[in-house]
C-alpha cells in the first residue's frame, strides 16, 4: 500500500480528496497546522493517520520520519508562495503535487526540472480545474484545428459550495489589480474581477444556468498561449452563484484600482462569514464552459463544451486531476521532472470519474462567417487580399502599421475629437485589437498610446459601427480593389437624427504594396473637419 501525505488534507478540496484517495486503496497522511481537525477527518478513513505539519515550516523531519510515495500540497493559497515544499521533496525523494492555480506558481515550477530528473522524482503543479482540466478540454476541441484564435472559460461555483480561506484568499489577491492578458497580438493589462460577463451554460436535456461571472488570473492566461497553434487570446472568468456577489466584489475592486489600497487579501477573514451566512440559499449546481475558435480547413470553427454539476458534487472537480495523476504515478506512467499539469491529462480520463458523479456535459461546434463577408455577399470576394484578411475577423486578431493624423483647427473640432478620444496630429505607430463576440467586432486603435474604440455589427443588411451612444449605419460599395464606408443614417441612443447633420466621412480601404491602406476623414456641418487619419495596416501573425 502505497503512503501518500495530504498537506491540507482536511479542508475544503483536501477532505475530499483524501476521500477519494483512500477508496484508491492509498494509505493517507492527513496532515495541517489543526491537528484535531486532521484527526477527526482520519478517523473516518480507512488507512488514514493524522499530522500535524505546516506548510510554510520546514517539513524535511516529517518527510524522513514518515517516507511518503507522494506529497500532495492541498492547503494554499499559493499566490505568495514560494517552491520549498516542492524542493523539499526532491531533496527527499518524494514525489510531489499540487493544486495550485496560481499564475506565477504554476508558470515557474519548470525551473526545477533538471533538479527533479536528477532525483527520479516528479514534480507536478496545477493539478486543478485550471489548467489540468483545461487544457484536456482545450485540446480536445482544438484538434484537427490549424489556428487557434481564442480561448475563453469561465466557472461558477454552486453558493452551498463553502469556500476556505485559501480559496478567498487567492481570488483577492487579483481583484482591483493588473491582470496580463495576451489580446489583439500582444500583451496587454486588464482589471482583475472586471470585464463583467452573463454566462449562460447550457447542456441538452437540462435546465441551463445563467451566471454574472467577471475575470480571474489563472495560470492558463499563459500556459495556453504558448501551447495552442495560433497563440490564441485567452480570457478565464469565475463567479459565485448569485450576481450580487460577483457585483459587490466589483464595487470593492475600485479602491484598489485607483490605488487607494494596494489589494482585498486582508479582508478575507470577513467575507467567509458573510458567505457562510447566504450558503443556505441558492441551489447546489455548478457549471463549467470552455469555448475556442479557430480554423479548420479554411472554415472558421466555434466549438464550446459546458459541464453541468448536480447535487453539489461541482466541488469534487477540483481534486479529480490529482487523484488521477496519483493513479498514473503509482502505475509508473509519469517520468521523472517537473512540469505544469496542462497537458498531462485528456479528456477522456475525467470522464472516467465523471461517471461516478451528477455531471453532464456536451460539445456544439458552429461554422462563422465574418462580419464584412455577411454584410457585402459575393462583393467580399472581389476585394484585394490585404483587405479581405484585415476583414476576416473572428475571436481575436491584431494588425500593427502607421498612421498620419490631422485634427481639426477650430475649438469646437478639438472639443469634439477630444471627446470621442481621436488622436493627437502628426505621424503615429500605430496598432489595432480585434475582438469577435456573437458576431459583434470590436476595434480598438491605439494611436502612440492613444486609444479609441468602436463596435461593428450588421442590421437590416448594412454595417453599423457604434461609438458610445452613437451610431452609424454604412454601405460598403466596392472601390477598385477596396472599399468605402458611405453613411445611410444614424441615431443617439437609437434615436433617429436628421442625415444633414451627420459627420461628413466617405471612408476608403485599399491593398497597395502587399498592405491595407486607409484614409478616414471625419467633418461636421458648420464645423468642419474634425479629424483626418490615413496609412496602413499588417495582420500580425
């Protein structure tokens, strides 16, 4: 019988994953700093004996005294901390575990891999929902795919799900403060706990579940940008069950984005109370989705796979990679190193286990076809490849180029471009984001660091693309080997306005040296010219 040590082993994941090990026939160590807490759980285990251990000690004496097979790091949070847990089992030849979902954690455990091989041992971080289950789902819906563009995930957890410290603890050390993102071909900073989203999971043959969930900085934000063809953009969301939870973090996220407090950690203590006392309320389902986009073929893919939990048993997800990567250890089908558990896994493993459980879930691919090419019909075809490509938008994209901008003189022009977040005048680097969602593109250009969005979208046959609470509906004739933008309307919060006080613009869009180029004037009646900016564009590959 094998001896495997579980730090943390009486918490919320911990107890249940040193249930299931135990039914594997392991002889477990449940171990922490609550000794009779440790105590009360092995009790009720076959093979079980309680430790008392503390993982930000030196544990080297328990590990000599007690020779485990392997040590599994339940306890957390991992956010600050450092690898000595981990160093500390290879210096005793242990294997190790852990389930961590912390982004630089996680990311960091390969520069102990030549000191793992050296030892014989294996060294694994991340066995949890991210990114162990992640990516096995990520890969199997990405396969056959030539190019990935995006990757979005997002989990809800039941409210009678009790959450520890460790788990409050992590998730506020991220809200209010800069999140890393890889969006638009490049890197860019979002806000943790914001970028607000209504999950909808739904699964045939059950009643779906429509969830307020808002990001969270996970390992995957990395890992999967690297590991995927394409290098697909990658955005992973989480939230309660109830939209006023996920709402009231929001609000506390502010302080910390202006400043005013360097992060939520501290106030974790109170939170668990205050969840303790709504656990009753709610249901006891949990959900899971994962949707990427890509090609195949030539043919623009979506495919989303969404897992419903029933009974509370959302909460059992968590532990379900390391209970099978301990079976793969014992069996001898890991070698010697230390790696991220992304990858280590498939799909299929899980539902071995998912059998046992109230789970559900389904895979739906949907073909897409790009905004412009809906909008214009055959036409699309006719245009030069530079301009096609910059039009093929779906998921996520990115074009880099320059641009030349010339404002308008007079101080009404000014106030107006001023308004609207136009660029400066005079020559500027400049980049351009993509965003797809539900067929609604997003553009945001960054002129030299200045930036202006708008969304694109089709109704009743043409383009409209808003800014704020304007809109502007377009024709999109075909141009020699482009196209131009010529306005047929357009309204104030949906309100028709009269066409003789819209902004004079006639867009044009052409190829010229293997480039998308682009002359955009922008004038007003009585004003005049507003702002003028031209140049051209390349897909970042």
């Amino acid at each position: 019988m094998k001896r495997i040590l579980v730090l943390g082993g009486y918490g919320g994941f911990g107890a249940r994953l040193s249930r299931r090990l135990a039914g594997d026939g392991f002889e477990v160590l449940v171990a922490g700093r609550n000794l009779e807490a440790a105590k009360a759980l092995a009790a009720r285990l076959p093979h079980a004996i309680a430790l008392q251990a503390d993982r930000n000690g030196d544990i080297t004496a328990i590990l000599s005294e007690h020779r485990p097979f392997l040590l599994i790091d339940a306890a957390g949070p991992f956010q600050q901390s450092d690898d000595r847990v981990a160093r500390a089992c290879i210096e005793a030849g242990i294997h190790y575990i852990d389930l961590a979902d912390a982004r630089d954690f996680v990311g960091a455990i390969g520069s102990l891999d030549e000191e793992a091989k050296a030892a014989g041992v294996t060294i694994i971080s991340g066995a949890s929902s991210v990114p162990a289950l992640s990516g096995a789902v990520v890969a199997d819906l990405a396969k056959d795919m030539e190019e990935v563009r995006s990757i979005e995930m997002s989990i809800s957890a039941s409210n009678r799900a009790t959450a520890g410290a460790s788990v409050a603890s992590a998730i506020l050390s991220y809200v209010g403060r800069p999140v890393r993102l890889w969006r638009g071909r490049r890197w860019q900073d979002a806000m943790g706990w914001h970028m607000l989203k209504r999950e909808t999971y739904a699964v045939a043959g059950q009643r779906p579940l429509r969830r307020l969930v808002a990001l969270a900085d996970v390992p995957d934000h990395d890992l999967l940008v690297d590991r995927v063809a394409g290098r697909p953009r990658v955005i992973f969301r989480a939230g309660p069950e109830f939209a006023f939870q996920t709402l009231a973090l929001w609000f506390l996220s502010w302080p910390v984005a202006w400043s005013w407090l360097t992060s939520l950690t501290k106030i974790s203590r109170f939170l668990l109370p205050l969840q303790r006392l709504t656990a009753r309320l709610g249901t006891a389902r949990s959900a899971v989705t994962i949707e990427i986009k890509g090609i195949e073929q030539d043919v623009m893919k979506a495919r989303r796979w969404t897992l419903l939990a029933e009974n509370g048993d959302g909460v059992e997800i968590p532990t379900l990679p390391t209970q099978l990567l301990a079976r793969a250890l014992r069996d001898g089908r890991l070698s010697p190193g230390a790696r991220h558990a992304g990858g280590l896994l498939s799909l299929e493993d899980f539902r071995s286990l998912f059998r046992d459980l109230a789970i559900t879930e389904e895979t739906t691919e949907a073909p897409y076809t790009p905004l412009y090419k809906r909008v214009m019909g055959p036409a699309f075809a006719h245009l030069s490849e530079p301009v096609r490509a910059m039009h093929h938008v779906f998921g996520d994209g990115g074009a880099k180029g320059e641009a030349v901008v010339t404002r308008g003189r007079s101080p009404l022009a000014r106030l107006i471009a001023n308004v609207f977040g136009f660029p400066a005048t005079g020559k500027h680097t400049l980049h351009v984001s993509f965003g797809e969602n539900n067929g609604i593109e997003r553009w945001t250009r960054d002129f030299s660091g200045q930036r202006f969005l708008s969304h694109l979208s089709e109704e009743n046959g043409g383009l409209v693309e808003r800014f704020g609470p304007f809109r502007f509906s377009f024709d999109l004739p075909i141009r020699g080997d482009g196209l131009s933008m010529e306005m047929r309307h357009w309204s104030f919060l949906r309100i028709p306005l009269p066409l003789f006080l819209a902004p004079q613009s006639i867009a044009h869009e052409w190829a010229e040296d293997d480039r998308f180029h682009f002359d955009v004037p922008i004038a007003l009646p009585l004003i005049g010219p507003v702002v003028h900016y031209r140049g051209w564009l390349q897909p970042i590959e």
